[in-house]
C-alpha cells in the first residue's frame, strides 16, 4: 500500500511537470510569434489613414515608441515633422522624428522603437546616409524581429526589399541584364525588389527586368494609394492593387544588333499576380 501510494505520488508529479512544460511551451511559442513583427508598404501618393492606424496597433498600441527617419529627403527634419504629424493625428502619442543624420543619435532612437516608418523621397540618398557599415539597417531590422513593425511609402516602400530599383524604366525599353539597375535596401524582405506607384507610372516592364535579372527573388509592386503587410512571411494586400512577380529557368542570350550589343533575358515560366483587398500570397 505505501508503494502504490508513493506511486501515484510520482506519477501526479510527472503528470504535473508534463502540465507545466507543455504551458511553457505554449507560451514560448506565442512569444515567439509574438516576435515575429510585420513589414508594411504603400505604394505613394496620399498615406490610407486605416494604414497608419494599423501601423501604430502594430507597434504596440497609442504609447509605443515611433520613430520616423525621414533621411530620404533632401530635408529630413521638416520631412518628418510631417509625418509625426501624420501618426499624431491618428493617436500616436510617442512619435518622435530623427532629423540627425549622426548615426548614433539614430541607432540609441531604434533600440527603444517598436516602430520605424520612412516616408518617400529618394530611396538612394537614405542608404547613402545610412549604409550597411553604419549599423542602422541592422537596427530596423532589429525592430521587426522582436516584434515591431518598419515600413513606410513610395520610396519608403522601396527601401524594404532587399534590392531595390534605383534608375527610371530599362535602358532602350528592352529585357537585357542590367537594363533595371538595382542596389542593395534594407533588406527586411529578403529575396524581394519593391516597387511603387507601380500601376499609375506603368513600371510593370522595370520590375520584369529586375527580376529576371535577379533569378529567386520576387518583384512586389504596390500602386498608389494601395498598401500591404508582410507577416510570416505572407503578403496579404489591404487597399488597392498590389502585383507581384516570380521569374523561373531564366534563360541569356548574347544579341548583337546595330544599336549594340546586350544579353537578352528570358523565361518560359513567369507569374504575374495581381492582389486585390482581402487577398493574399505566400512569398
């Protein structure tokens, strides 16, 4: 009798520990989603206020840290003074604009933030202010991986992808290597090239070049007034048209003609998405 006593002891504290580490496990794994933050791209032209309003729920909610760099224009502190404005208007209530362009002034404002929005201007002269080497793209990454959110709009947008297009549409109008410059971005959305205002300046033959100049990675084009989240790993569009393009067996071929000579790309296997409100597509 005292064995089976002792027994059914050790079996409750067995069945209690099981308890007990399956709970735990349920908890580190929604704190693991948890981390899991979120990348959101309109694609220029006027900001959608539900946009903003999802940007700061994102964050945490009307007290989470927000910070705008606004170092894609020529003047970053009247540039994001508009933008604080913006989110203030929606209820933010610790937005804080960053018009220095040291860079420590920048990484000590993003290791409190829970949120990073950049506004439009020219996506170039924002990784010329804050390259790889400075340690600033690290620490918007940062920022999505313990669960915040970073986006922004047009050349905000841009700036997301891992590359990102830097020139107007391919040279001579053709699909050669090259004809789509691209340089590197942020990279919070690794193996994509963003592109914006991309219906309403018929950019469509921009991102066909750079992707098929760039085999495995998506071309994600996102129209004015049009915005989507990226989370888990899947975009999901919430206003407007958002297109996205896969290029598969990219194929090159040397073209000598009398205006030059190039290297001609092709696929025979190539999707073209085009996402709708509601709709969404695993990247």
């Amino acid at each position: 009798m005292i064995f089976g006593a002792r027994l059914l002891r050790v079996s409750a504290w067995i069945a209690a520990g099981l308890i007990f580490m399956t709970g735990l496990a349920a908890v580190r794994a929604g704190e693991s989603h948890r981390r899991g933050g979120a990348v959101l791209l309109a694609g220029g032209g006027e900001t959608p206020r539900e946009a903003v309003q999802e940007f700061i729920r994102l964050a945490g909610g009307a007290d989470a840290p927000i910070v705008i760099l606004a170092h894609t224009q020529a003047d970053p502190s009247a540039g994001g003074e508009r933008s604080a404005t913006m989110f203030r208007e929606q209820g933010a209530r610790q937005v804080v604009a960053v018009p220095d362009m040291q860079r420590e002034a920048v990484l000590a404002s993003l290791r409190e933030a829970r949120g990073v929005w950049i506004p439009g201007g020219d996506q170039n002269r924002f990784m010329r202010a804050f390259p790889e080497s400075s340690g600033v793209p690290q620490a918007i990454r940062d920022v999505v991986r313990r669960g915040g959110v970073a986006g922004g709009t047009s050349a905000g947008a841009s700036l997301m992808g891992r590359l990102m297009p830097i020139g107007g549409e391919p040279r001579n109008g053709s699909l050669t290597a090259g004809a789509c410059p691209v340089s590197d971005g942020l990279g919070l959305l690794p193996k994509a090239i963003v592109d914006q205002h991309f219906i309403a300046r018929n950019r469509l033959l921009r991102l066909l070049a750079a992707t098929l100049d760039h085999p495995g990675y998506v071309g994600i084009g996102v129209n004015e007034g049009a915005w989507a989240l990226v989370r888990n790993g899947k975009l999901e569009t919430h206003r407007g048209q958002v297109v996205v393009i896969r290029t598969a067996r990219v194929s090159r071929t040397q073209d000598r003609r009398a205006s030059g000579e190039g290297v001609l790309l092709g696929s025979d296997r190539i999707t073209l998405q085009v996402l709708l409100a509601g709709q969404s597509v695993r990247l």
